[in-house]
C-alpha cells in the first residue's frame, strides 16, 4: 500500500509541475488558448487518475478495505492537487 501511495504522490507532483510549467509556456505563447490548455490538461489528469485507480484495482492483491482506502486517500489527493495547481497560477 505504501509503494502505490508514494506513486500516487510522485503521479500527483509530475501532474502540478506540467500545469505549472505548460500554462507558463501558453501564457507566453498563445493565450488565447489558455482556456482549451486548461480544458485539455483536466481532461489528462482526470482520465489518468481513473485509470490509475483501475490498475490498483485491478492488480491489487489486498483486501476489498484497503483497496477502498487506497482509492479514498487517492481521490483526497487529487482534490488537493487540483486545488494546488489552481491556487499556484491564479
């Protein structure tokens, strides 16, 4: 449980440094399309957070309680990660 929730975190910290970086660069670039980079990059985090979960689910060879412990803590850190990245550019 351990090696996935330290995934999760090093998952979670790559997915903030993109945003922060990729908005860095449309914001200089084009921002005009800051708003779609917006739209893509939630659409990105969202569908890899599930299947994450679906792996862990999947492969996972623990009890149906840990399993929904791993995948409670793992959606309270995306609430946080999407709080971060947001609070960090605005």
């Amino acid at each position: 449980m351990i090696g996935w929730l330290a995934f999760s975190l090093f998952f979670y910290t790559v997915l903030i440094y993109v945003w922060v970086r990729g908005l860095g660069i449309v914001q200089r670039h084009k921002p005009q399309l800051m708003v779609t980079f917006y739209f893509v990059m939630a659409a990105i985090r969202f569908t890899m957070a599930l299947t994450i979960v679906a792996l862990y689910m999947i492969l996972s060879t623990h009890t149906r309680q840990e399993a929904m412990t791993f995948c409670v803590t793992f959606s309270l850190m995306y609430v946080a990660m999407v709080i971060i990245s947001i609070t960090l550019k605005h």
